[in-house]
C-alpha cells in the first residue's frame, strides 16, 4: 500500500512539475502596431506628392493633402484632397506591406473612364512619399481633327465655286428676326476665317490625361504649339470627361502664380480685372481651374462647343485687342453688343478621329 501512495504522490509531482514548466514557458508575445501610427493627415508641403501627366510635378499650395487610414498592417484607405483634377476628394482603398520596418502604401480606383493610382512609402520619420497616376480609357480620348471642307457656300452667286470651309458649330439668337438672320452669317465668316488661317488643328486628348493642341498656319508645313516657356508656367494640362463634358484643368497652384507675373503684361494690353476673367471663365474647383466643353457625337463628327457665359468672358477679352479692328473684323466687331444681349449664344467646332 504504501509503494502504491509513493507512486502516485511521484506521479502528481511530475505533472505539477511539467505543468509548472509550461507555464513559464508562456512569454508575452510582442504585437506589432506601428501601422496605426501612419492614420494621419499629410500636408502637400510637407511631404513628397508627386502628380504625372506630360511632366512629373511636386504638388505644393494650401489645402492640399492625403489622409491614410490604416485598419491593419495590411491595409488602408486613402483620400485625395485637391490632388487630382477628378474631385475635390477622392477615396481609395490601398494595401501596405513592411520591409526593414518601413511600410509602402499602393492603391486605385477608377472614376469616369479614369484609374487613379497611387505608390509610396513612409519614412523612418513619418513622411510620405507618395506618385500619383491618370489613365484614361473616354470616348474622348485620342487624336482628333478639326474638320476643314471645300464647300459650294454662295450657289446662286457662285455656282460651283467651292473654297475652304470648317462648318462649324454656331448659334446666335436675340429674338429679333432680322437681327438673328445677320448673326446667322457670323457663323459662316467663322467658318471662313478659320479655314483661311490654318490647314490643320490636332488635338490630344492622351492616356496619361493630359491635353495637347497643335496647329498648322496657311502657307507653312510646320504646326506650331504652344510655346514651351508657357507649358513651363501652366504645367500639365489635364482633362477630364463627365456628364457629356470635357474639362480642361489647370493646377491652380501654378497658374496663382503665373498670373500674378501675366497680368500688368494684359493690363498693359487693355485686359483689366484679370482674375475676375479668369474666375467667370475656369472657376477654381477643387484645387484646379477647370474650362467644361461641352460635346456633341453625331455620324462620325464630335463638336465640342462653348456656351453663352463662356463667349462672354471670350468676348470682353477681344473687344479691348481688336479696338483696331482689321477690316475683314470689322462687320464682326460691330455685332458684339448684339451678342452680350443674345438669349441663347453658343459656338463650336467639329472634329473627327
């Protein structure tokens, strides 16, 4: 009996013992919650926020920024704020990954035909560093160009005799008959001056969303663009498509300051109130001076068209520049009151793919 209790008092020992063991082997496990420090917001002149198109440009100005929301080690949400010409605040869901205790942040989302992604990193110090991309796939997106025809414009005067013609788009309406019958003809003389100044006017509207026009003038071989110490002021020139518009964005950080070195130059030239013209025809939106255009599709043809407020803005800014008027502008310059008082004013121009 009493071998019998020794091994049983034997048997408890040793499981108290192993139990005991076991326990002290039950060290506190190190959880790693660096990831919460990066839900922040980071300022643009802060941090590094890149921004591609035709040129990569360091974003800067205020109210601008990210925001990273990280809900675990692996993911985040981000939000765009005056980054991108896209929306004053644009969402998307980002994955992180950590190498050599740093985290990298990538991510996309589309919105109206355009991927925006982004891919950075944050660094020892917390800052980020961040690249951020367009891509386009619009029915607007491509090559275009504007249509030149030779047409029969005077049959009863000159029957058979064709010349160089744009048939554009073009709609002046007053009320008055007689007087909107005589606007009616402005659109016509449109359509011969511009066929007369230039051969061709390629437009690209490019993957990487941005917009590019260049032109060939009568007599020369050689298109012209715009200059490059004017994109040098402007930047990218972005666009984006949306509710049966094309808007022409410029960050409104660079073209601030652009302005502010133009504009004695314009009021020198007779354009006062320079910003004010700015404002009526490219209002500040989120973070870009945004231009809609409005376009039409039909049989092969977009037009793409501006409307009465946007020929406004364009008409106070030619009345001063043409107080010489050349005389094939004169009839023209002459109807400019009737056009500030047109009930319905707009005017655009074809182009094919």
């Amino acid at each position: 009996m009493e071998k019998y209790s020794l091994y049983l008092f034997t048997l408890l020992c040793s499981m108290g013992l192993f139990v005991a063991c076991c326990g002290g082997d039950d060290d506190p496990v190190e959880v790693d919650d660096s990831w919460k420090n990066l839900s922040k917001t980071y300022q643009v002149d802060e941090n590094e926020i890149t921004l591609a198109g035709a040129l990569t440009v360091t974003l800067s100005g205020e109210g601008r920024s990210v925001t990273v929301s990280a809900t675990s080690a692996e993911a985040a949400k981000l939000t765009l704020t005056n980054i991108v010409p896209d929306g004053a605040a644009i969402s998307i869901d980002g994955g992180l990954t950590k190498a050599n205790d740093l985290y990298s942040i990538t991510g996309e989302t589309t919105i109206n035909g355009c991927k925006i992604a982004v891919s950075g990193n944050f660094d020892a110090d917390g800052k980020l560093t961040l690249a951020v991309t367009r891509t386009m796939t619009t029915p607007i997106t491509g090559d275009w160009k504007l249509l030149i025809t030779e047409e029969e414009l005077l049959p009863e005067e000159a029957p058979g005799v064709t010349i160089p013609y744009v048939p554009v788009y073009w709609k002046a309406v007053t009320g008055d008959a007689e007087i909107d019958a005589e606007l009616k003809g402005d659109g016509i003389w449109l359509g011969i001056m511009i066929a007369n100044s230039v051969t061709a006017v390629d437009v690209t509207f490019s993957p990487e969303g941005t917009f590019d026009v260049t032109w060939t003038k009568v007599g020369e071989t050689t298109p012209t663009g715009m200059p490059l110490h004017v994109l040098g002021f402007l930047g990218n020139i972005f666009y984006v498509v949306r509710d049966g518009a094309v808007f022409i964005a410029l960050d409104g950080s660079i073209v601030g300051k652009a302005l502010d070195m133009v504009a004695p130059i314009l009021e020198e030239a007779g354009i006062s109130n320079v910003d004010g013209i700015l404002h009526s025809l490219m209002p500040l939106t989120g973070g870009y001076y945004v231009l809609p255009i409005a376009y039409e599709q039909t049989e092969g043809v977009t037009i793409f068209k501006l409307e009465k407020a946007q020929l406004l803005t364009v008409l106070e800014i030619l009345a001063p520049l043409l107080a010489e008027t050349p005389e094939d502008l004169a009839e023209f310059e002459q109807h400019f009151p009737l056009l500030l008082e047109a009930r319905e004013l707009e005017f655009g121009l074809p182009f094919v793919k």
